[in-house]
C-alpha cells in the first residue's frame, strides 16, 4: 500500500469566517496553497475575492478561523511582519519618484545596505524588462509600464507571497494578455507563490496552476484551469466559466435520462436532473460517429470570427453550438442537420 505523500502546506486558511455587520462575507472558507504555486481565486464581483486577499495580507482579522503560513499560526500578525506583498490595479507609485527610486523605496525603510539595494533594483528592473525607463516618472510610462514598475518594487524585497488584486483590470485587452505572459514568465523565475485575484476567467484559466472558484463568500471548487473547465463540480461553475448548454433533464427508467426525444445514457444511480455541454462540445453536422446523435433545425447563425454561433432547435429547446467558421458556411437557416455529442463531454448535475 502506497501512502499519499501530500506536500507540507504552505499557506492554510481554516474555516475562515468574517462578516461586515449582518452580511456574511466569507464562510468557512478553507484553503491551501502550496509553495511556489500560480494560485487564482476566481469569482462574480463581490463574492469575497478581495476580503479573503486582505485577510491573507493581514489587513482584515477574521470572526474565527485561522491563517497558518509554513505551520506558524499568523491569523493576527500585523501586515509588516508578514512575508507578504501586494499589487493592486491601481499602481499606488509615487509620482514624484522615478522608477529607480520607487522600487528602492521598501527596502530604504528597511535600512538596507546601500550597495545591495542598487544591485537589487537593477536585478527587479531587468526582471520586469524596463532597462530603459529606470529614470522614467511615473507620468511619463504608459498603463503597462506602471504596473510593470508596481510589480518590481513589490518583488524587490523578496516576499514570500506576492498577491496580486485584479493587477490588469486597467489595461485593455492586447497589453492584459502580454503582461499574463510578463507575470507568469516572472512567477517561474522568482519562484515566489503568486496568490492572484480575478473575476476574469480567461485571465485564471491562462495563467494558473490551481484556481478556486469562489461564489457568495463560499469556494465551489477548487482545482487545475483543466478540472475547472472540462469537471465543472456544480452548475455555478459550469455557468460561470466558458459557455455550457445547461439541459433539463427527466429520468426516464434507471439507465437513461431523456430531454425531449433524446436519450442520455444515465451515470449516477440518481438525482441527476440537469447535464451540460460546451458550445464547442456540440457537433452540429458531424462528418464521424458520435456516442449520441439527435436531429436540430438550424435557427440562427452569427459570426464570431474563428467559430460562427450556431442555434439548433430540438423539439422546442433551443441548443447553443460552436461550429468552427470554415465548416460552418454550409450550414443554411432552416436545414434539419445531425446533431453529434461525446459522453465524456457531457457533465451531470444534481442541482
Ligand atoms: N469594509 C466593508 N464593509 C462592509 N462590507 C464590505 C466591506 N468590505 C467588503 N464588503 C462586502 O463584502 C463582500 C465581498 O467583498 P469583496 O471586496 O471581497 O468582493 P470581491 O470578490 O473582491 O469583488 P470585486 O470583484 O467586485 O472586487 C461584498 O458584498 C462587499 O460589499
Ligand atoms: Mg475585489
């Protein structure tokens, strides 16, 4: 018998609680995070991202629970005397100082030997790739450059865990995705555990090593970017990440459930009452043999780019397909096509 060799935990939170007055912000919320991991938590606004960075970072106490880092109980240990740093969206450099002189800034306070903090601001520069603006003012850097800026003086004193609050929420799309490329190329190399917040899933799922999905101050599930997205454990997390046709389905004798006149092989002894599918798991017109096939009308067609949305009507319930566009162009308004899905692209709900 093999004993399951699970890593010393690095970051703990246990059955952390907190509410603001009556309202219940987290509960119970529990949490490892290993050494070293690109570790996301993911959710709709307001479901308790933020409060649980804060407590993490020592700016909030909980009602009850408690925080442990390396086994050391640090549920009340002040902010300062924590190994821990934080990057906001908002960039909070100082305006009057160019980028050098910020990111010396934290180690100044700490009385760091003059010479070992130019090499190590250089070192921070060059790992965050602005060589060229080291004598830049803030106001003189672009969105990107800033929170690049941002990123170094909060990796220039060595935390242990850098935690990242919705850090790209300023920047439009092109230069968001760059920087997930700057942050995850920083992550590896520093070695440092990212604690990153979003309610971005593509950002999450691109980025991270494990993800929590979090909802109403409670985690639904927490796992690989590809357990989250192909083992949705709930309907919340189906729903919330990528595009799922969310079925109805009735139990029809112990082996098959059905939803108009199709037929689902059954894979739970019971309570199963609602099965999802990708868009890009339905195959409308398949050209190969598929585990359950059905006929759909083709209702609507919209062009998305790579893929053109696809609306097939089965017996009144309208299905959503992701068609990829060259295939797609065959397909007329009105058609009867084949309709094609894999069991193991199809995930069973009990809610
Ligand atoms: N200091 C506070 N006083 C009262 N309520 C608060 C306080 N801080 C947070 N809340 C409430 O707690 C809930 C969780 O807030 P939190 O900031 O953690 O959300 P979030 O997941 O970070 O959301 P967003 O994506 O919008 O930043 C919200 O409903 C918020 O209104
Ligand atoms: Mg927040």
């Amino acid at each position: 018998m093999s004993r399951s060799t699970a890593p010393q935990p690095f970051l703990r939170l246990t059955e952390l609680s907190l509410s603001f007055g009556a309202y219940t912000a987290l509960d119970k919320l529990s949490l490892d995070i290993r050494e070293g991991e690109f570790f996301s938590l993911l959710g709709p606004s307001g479901c308790g991202k933020t409060t649980t960075l804060r407590l993490i970072a020592g700016f909030e106490t909980p009602d009850r629970g408690e925080i442990t880092l390396g086994g050391e109980d640090i549920t009340t240990l002040p902010p300062n005397l924590r190994d821990t740093n934080t990057v906001f969206q908002s960039y909070a450099l100082f305006p009057h100082m160019t980028v050098a002189e910020n990111i010396a800034y934290p180690l100044r306070m700490r009385g760091t030997p003059k010479a070992d903090i130019a090499s190590r601001v250089a070192d921070a520069i060059e790992k965050v790739n602005l060589g060229k603006f080291a004598d830049r003012l803030p106001h003189q850097m672009s969105g990107g450059q800033r929170q690049r800026a941002a990123l170094a003086r909060a990796i220039v004193g060595r935390p242990k865990i850098l935690l990242l609050d919705e850090p790209l929420g300023a920047l439009d799309l092109k230069l968001r995705e760059q920087m997930q490329h700057v942050l995850v190329d920083l992550q590896k190399s520093l070695g440092i555990t990212f604690i990153y917040v979003t309610h971005d899933q593509g950002e999450a799922l691109s980025m991270s090593d494990r993800i929590a999905v979090m909802n109403g101050g409670l985690i639904q599930q927490i796992g690989s970017p590809e357990e989250i997205y192909y083992q949705p454990r709930n309907a919340f997390v189906a729903d919330f990440i990528g595009k799922s046709n969310r079925i109805p389905v009735k139990a029809s004798d112990d082996h098959t459930l059905s939803f108009a006149d199709v037929r689902i092989p059954r894979r739970k002894a019971r309570g199963t009452n609602a099965v999802a599918i990708r868009y890009e798991a339905l195959h409308v017109s398949p050209d190969r043999n598929y585990d359950v096939t059905f006929q759909g009308t083709v209702v609507r067609k919209m062009f998305l780019g790579s893929v053109v949305e696809v609306i097939v009507e089965v017996s009144g319930q309208t299905l959503t397909s992701h068609v990829p566009s060259r295939k797609a162009s065959a397909l007329r308004t009105g058609e009867t096509v084949p309709v094609g899905v894999m069991l193991e692209d199809v995930v069973y709900f009990d809610d």
